[in-house]
C-alpha cells in the first residue's frame, strides 16, 4: 500500500480543506518561477480562477483577455508558436464549453503547447445552477487528438499537475473545482502524469476516482471494511493517457471495478475505464457520476447526495456489486 500518498489526518477531525482551484494558482506561480517563458491569459475571471497570484508576481507575464473565450485559446496557440508556455483559465463551461472549436483548430490541430485550466467545475459549484456546473468537459476534452487531460484530487496534487503540465509540451487540460474540498495528499506525495495512484489496496472492488470525490471513495471503502468487502481505491488523476497498467492490474485482483467522477460518466472517466477493459479485460463495471443529467442549485453536501455520488452512494452500490456479482 502507498501509505505516503495519504494525508495522515484523513480520518480525523484535523483534516484541512481547501479549493483546489487554490493549489493551480500557486503551482502557477512556481511554473512561473522555474521557466520564464510561463505566461498566463485569463478571461476575466482572474480572482474566481486564482490566475491572480502569478498576475502579481508576473505583471509582464500575464495578458487579460476579457470576456472573449474564443479569444483567450486563440492567441495562447499564437503565444505558443513563438515559444511561451501559455496557461490560460476561464469557467468550464466556457471553457471548454464556449471555445471548444477554437482549441480543436489553433491549438490539438497544431500540437501546441497551451494548458487549458477549467475552473468551477462538476455540480459542486453549487448555488450558481446548471448553466455553471460543467459536466460534459472531460468527454470533450478527452476526445481530442493531442490532449491530456488532468483531475488533482485535491489542492496539493492540483499544485503538482500545474508544475509538471508547465513541462510537458503537450495540449492539455486542467479541471479545478470552486469549493473547499479535503486535502487528502501531502506535499511529498507522488505525482506523474499518466501514472495513476493506488491509495489503498484491497481485494474484492477496485474504485476509480477523479478529483475531489476520491476522498468520498476513501471514506467508503473505510465504511466497507467494517462490512468485510475489501477495496482498491485508485486516484485516476489523469484520465487521458489513462493509466491501463494500474487499473488492468486492479481489475484482474478484484474483478469488479466502479468508476466515480464528478462529471458525465458518458465519455468521462467511466468511458474511458469501460472502453479499456472491454477491450482488453471485460470486468463488471459501475459509473458513478453525472447520469445524462443537468446540474441543479444546492450545496456540495446536497448535489453530492442528489446525483449519488457521496460516500453512502458508493457503500450502496459496492455492497449490490457484492451481491450480483461473483467471482
């Protein structure tokens, strides 16, 4: 077991949350302090984003774009083709949701390297409704040619993926969330690109997770100890390229598998599993996640609970795997 993946106050009253979207601002800034050639555009979201904390530390370096999305993806491809590091981050739902043509064209067309940060995504943005609650952009995204496309678990891995995606080279997506959320990693905690985490071995279910609903997976498979029902739980942190060695490996242990993910499970992170193993190990799968469904106003707690994805949803659907499922 990687121990050393986990904070160890995860089970405890002193576990810290905070909003990963925190941890891609200040990974921004070390990018930023490592290479010179890091620089940021944003569209009018510099605060909401936490772009502001590389605008303070690299005035010269920063270009805000305004409310033009399109714009925004456009000249980061320009910016890239004369040899910067473009970062560039809006809403989700605008980006990639209003500019999806232009980072097709100018930017997976061309192989530049332009990392596309998606903030306040999945349900838990919470009061601000459907239009806001972007769930539909690890599909798009991941049906790219040339992109990557990466989910931190929490603010200290969302720091790491902005260090290492500043390396890569590559197209690339970033999807950061609003709210406070459990910070589960630790600052040594091990971070690679493709290369998923196993933070918990077990033997009868392995759970895939992304983002900040991986800490629900933790707790559930917690819950599920005292019920004797063994679980893997793996940090799927980047769902393209997916990391087939790790979940193949899992899969063939434990023989069910359950994807779970804020976001739509067509074509997000539960496609991405299933269309793995149906082609190389056919296992039993369940997607836990958005299911064809819109957002809708409420609090984490509330949304989290409505579309089935907190900790008792997935307790609920490891224990009827259980049940129909046999080895």
């Amino acid at each position: 077991m990687n121990s050393y993946e986990l904070n160890p106050d995860l089970y405890t009253a002193k576990l810290e949350y905070e909003p990963n979207r925190k941890g891609f601002g200040e990974g921004l800034v070390e990018a930023g302090m490592n290479d010179e050639l890091v620089v940021a555009l944003c569209a009018d979201l510099v605060e909401s984003t936490q772009m502001e904390l590389f605008a303070k530390a690299f005035p010269e370096r920063y270009i805000e774009v305004g409310v033009a999305e399109q714009n925004l993806v456009t000249l980061a491809s320009g910016l890239s083709a004369v040899g910067k590091k473009p970062f560039v981050a809006s809403y989700a739902s605008f980006s990639p949701g209003r500019n999806w043509e232009q980072i097709r064209t100018t930017i997976c067309l061309n192989d530049r390297n332009v990392v596309i940060v998606g903030c306040h995504s999945g349900v838990s943005v919470g009061p601000d409704g459907a239009t806001h609650q972007m769930l539909e952009d690890i599909a798009l995204m991941r049906a790219l040619p040339n992109m990557v496309v990466v989910v931190p678990c929490d603010s200290k891995e969302a720091r790491r993926a902005t260090v290492a995606l500043a390396k890569l080279d590559k197209p690339a997506y970033l999807r950061v969330a609003r709210e406070k959320t459990a910070v589960i990693t630790t600052d040594e905690s091990h971070f690679e690109i493709g290369k998923a985490s196993v933070l918990r071995e077990g033997s009868d279910i392995t759970i895939v997770a992304c983002g900040p609903l991986v800490y629900e997976a933790l707790l559930a498979a917690a819950d599920l100890d005292k019920h004797s029902i063994s679980v893997e739980v793996i940090n799927c942190h980047t769902i393209k390229p997916i990391d087939s060695e790790t979940i193949l490996s899992s899969a063939a242990k434990t023989k069910r598998v359950i994807t779970l993910e804020e976001a739509q499970v067509t074509g997000g992170l539960g496609g991405a599993v299933t269309e793995l193993l149906s082609s190389k190990l056919p296992t039993h799968v369940e997607r836990l996640g958005t299911q064809d469904r819109f957002g809708q106003s409420g609090t984490i707690t509330e949304l989290w609970k409505e579309y089935e994805l907190d900790s008792a949803a997935i307790v609920k659907a490891a224990k009827a795997m259980m049940r129909s499922v046999k080895k």
